[in-house]
C-alpha cells in the first residue's frame, strides 16, 4: 500500500469552487499532497517537472482555453505514465465518450465522476489507484536534446518511411504517407514521437520538414519514372504554417524536382489547427490555389473543427485512428467513426480511415463506403524499395482475399 499522503494529486479545474471542494474531500481522506490548477497551462508546468509530476490527475472536461480533451493530447505527447479521472457535468455518455478517448491514447483512466461530485464515488475511484507497475522496457522511452536532434538532421540520420494508402472500393494503392525515422547510430530505430516536438520546441522542425519533403519528392519522382503514380503525404506542423516562406519552399521543391502539386497531400493535425489562425490560414489557402491537396489528420481528436473545415478547403479527411479500430464492435467510437465520414462526404472530401488493424476493420469500412485505408493490417510503414515488391503483393492479396470475401 502507499502512503496517502505519498500520492501526488492534481486538480484542474476551471471553476474555484469546485477547486476547494475538491481539495478538501481528498485532505479529509489523508491525500495531501495535492495541488490545484484552474487553467491547462499551469498544470502542464506542474507535469513538466519531475518534482511535481502528479501520479494522478483529476481533469475537468469543459473549461474555457484549453480544455480538458486538448489537454489529454499534451499529456500524450508527454509521455505521462500517470492514471487520470475525468470529472465533467456533461451526462455519462459524453463522458463515456471521452473515456474512449483517453483510453485510444494509452493513457491510464480510473474512471469518471460525474457534477456534483459524491464523496464516495471520488474516494471508491482513489482507493483502486495502484502506482503504475515498473515501466516496461518499450514504454521507458529516452528523451533526445536538441542538439542531438539538429546533429541527426545535419548528418543525414532521418529516413523517411511510407505507408501505403489504398481505395477501399477498388483495392488500387492510390498514394503513401510519409513517415520520419531516425536511425539513431547507438540506439538502433527512433519513432517521430520522440522527436518531432523537440524539434518543434527549438524551432528545428522548418529543417526536419524541408528534408523530409525533399526525400519525399525525390522519391515521389522515382516511383513515378518507373511507373508507379502514387500521391505522396508528407505531414505537416503548425510551425512549419508560422511564416509565409512555407509555401514558396513546398511549391519550389514540387517544380524542381518535378512533381504535380496535385500528386502531393500535405497532412495538418485538426488540434494544431487553433493558435493564431491568419498566417496559417492563407499559407493553406494559397497552396491549395496551387492544387496542392490539404489534409485534415487525426480528425475527432481536436475540438471546433468544423470552424476549421468551413474556414480552409481541405481535400481530405483522416478519421484518427482511435476511432476506426474496433469501431465495428464498440457503438461509442462507431458513433464517432460514422459521423466523420459523413461529414467528409457532405463536404466532398475523401475520408481516409488510418489505424486499420485486421479484416473486421477493413470489413467495417467496406460496408460503410470509405474511400481511403491506411494501417498495418494493409501495410506497416515501409522503406522506399519495398513499395513495389509490396504493390505486388497487395494487388493479389486484395483481388483473391479481401474484395471477394467479403462481400459474400
Ligand atoms: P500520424 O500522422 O497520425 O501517423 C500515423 C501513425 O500511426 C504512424 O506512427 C504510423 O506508423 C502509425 N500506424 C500506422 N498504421 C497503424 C495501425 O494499424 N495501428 C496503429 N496502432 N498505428 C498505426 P509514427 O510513424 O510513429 O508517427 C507518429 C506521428 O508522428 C504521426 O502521426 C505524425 O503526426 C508525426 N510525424 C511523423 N512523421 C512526421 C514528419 O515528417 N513531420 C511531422 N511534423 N510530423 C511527423
Ligand atoms: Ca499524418
Ligand atoms: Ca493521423
């Protein structure tokens, strides 16, 4: 057992009072150890260091700002190993909802309270709270500094990966999506996940971009020349719509090396969509005048996309994978998974399911007619030379296995 006391406890919430009541239900009960944020930025700076990095976290779903599902992304790109309780006055299936939501992010849930919050039902949830077993081995994952980051750039250590996007209706490999490595010389391979945002934090992210869309054309180019027309997906950061330069240096690589605008899909996150939206907005815009194909990625994760989706003419839909995956048998994610779709149809989108896992999924997207797939089930992100050994393959496998079965 661990001390009560010894839990690190943090509240966020927006509202004062439920603050202090909160506080003292947990101070009644020996939890002392704990600290109250009323906004999301304060309690990011809480779990940014290391000394008070709550073991667990009461979160308030609506709060002005940011609120909580935003700031459940920041837990995720933190790596937070922490359990969390999610606290709204919204009714049980909103909360159910969000439930889903963390949980699509590997984040620990003990569960949720629902406003007004009841003694008993906060402290039956604290007491099932254990301290998270060990890590293991794959989830301890190591920081890299920036000047590691920069090196790897420098000396040519990022490998782009591609995985493919196919029709769902005909099985045709209509493109790929890239996907950075590192191929870190000690530590064998690095995922994006653990250096995209550092990269991002110390403004090296223009840099990574600019070689990851070099490669990619480059690529694109070659594929092309040997007969293979695929529509290239190079994802895109917010940063990187921080300065107008962008879509010269996107249109530049495109005419020099060349290839059609309209063969090359730039992915942004729905969520990065926020800040301060002008410049990003007409970097966007432009490069669509010039029938470059914009993405909509990780849709259903963010909130207030639909001002979005009015405001800037996306082409393409990406359904987030926590939301396609056993959606076939889960009414909650299909909910979700439903209503994306069509909204991409209503707005002549393509939606591009992603995280199609096994042959239910595929099944899923079959019976309600989405365009794209992308996932392991149809293809791990590969290496450039294995696209069309693959193709190859797919196109019989899709022929005589999936098509065929599955509409019997
Ligand atoms: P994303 O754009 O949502 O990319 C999809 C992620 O899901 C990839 O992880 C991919 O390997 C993984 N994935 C693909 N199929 C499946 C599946 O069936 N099941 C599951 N569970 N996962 C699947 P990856 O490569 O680790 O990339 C993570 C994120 O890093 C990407 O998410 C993207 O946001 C970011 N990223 C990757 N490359 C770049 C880049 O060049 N620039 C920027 N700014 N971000 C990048
Ligand atoms: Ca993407
Ligand atoms: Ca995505």
């Amino acid at each position: 057992m661990v001390e009560r006391s010894a839990i690190k406890i943090l509240i966020l919430d927006d509202d004062p009072f439920m603050l202090k009541l909160l506080a003292r239900i947990l101070a009644n009960q020996g939890f002392t150890a704990v600290v109250c944020c009323d906004n999301g930025r304060d309690a990011l700076a809480q779990v940014d260091n290391e000394t008070t990095r709550p073991d667990l976290i009461l979160l308030d779903l609506n709060m002005p700002g940011m609120d909580g599902i935003e700031f459940v992304r920041y837990l995720v790109e933190r790596q937070f190993t922490g359990s969390l309780i999610l606290v709204s006055g919204e009714d049980m299936r909103m909360l159910r909802t969000a439930e889903r939501l963390v949980q699509a992010h590997k984040i620990h849930m003990l569960g949720y309270l629902q406003k007004p919050v009841k003694n008993e039902a906060l402290l039956a949830l604290l007491t099932q709270w254990v301290p998270p077993s060990p890590m293991k081995p794959s989830v301890v994952k190591k920081k890299y500094s920036a000047e590691e980051i920069r090196l790897a750039i420098n000396e040519d250590n990022l490998v782009n990966y591609y995985q493919p996007k196919v029709s769902v209706a005909s099985g045709a490999v209509i493109g790929v999506e890239t996907l950075v490595r590192w191929h870190h010389p000690q530590d064998g391979l690095v995922f994006p996940d653990q250096f995209i945002s550092v990269a991002e934090a110390h403004g090296l992210i223009n840099d990574l971009t600019r070689l990851v869309l070099s490669k990619a054309f480059a690529q694109a180019r070659i594929w092309q020349q040997a007969g293979f027309e695929l529509r290239v997906a190079v994802n895109v950061s917010m940063d990187n719509l921080a300065s107008l330069d962008f879509q010269d240096l996107v249109a530049g690589l495109a005419a020099e090396t060349g290839i059609s605008p309209n063969k090359v899909v730039l992915e942004v996150t729905e969520s990065q969509l926020m800040g301060d939206m002008r410049v990003s907005l007409e970097i966007l815009t432009r490069l669509r005048l010039k029938r470059f194909h914009l993405s909509i990625d990780d849709f259903g994760t963010g909130h207030s996309s639909l001002a979005q989706l009015r405001d800037i003419p996306f082409d393409e839909l990406k359904i987030d994978q926590g939301f396609v995956h056993r959606a076939w048998k889960d009414e909650t994610l299909r909910v979700i998974y439903d209503t994306s779709l069509a909204l991409a149809k209503q707005l002549n989108m393509e939606a591009v399911a992603e995280g199609v896992e096994d042959r239910d999924d595929w099944d899923l997207l079959r019976r309600t007619g989405c365009d794209l797939a992308q996932g392991n089930f149809i293809s791990k992100p590969l290496l450039a030379e294995e696209i069309p050994g693959w193709i190859e393959v797919w196109l019989k496998r899709v022929q005589t296995e999936l098509m065929i079965a599955s509409s019997n």
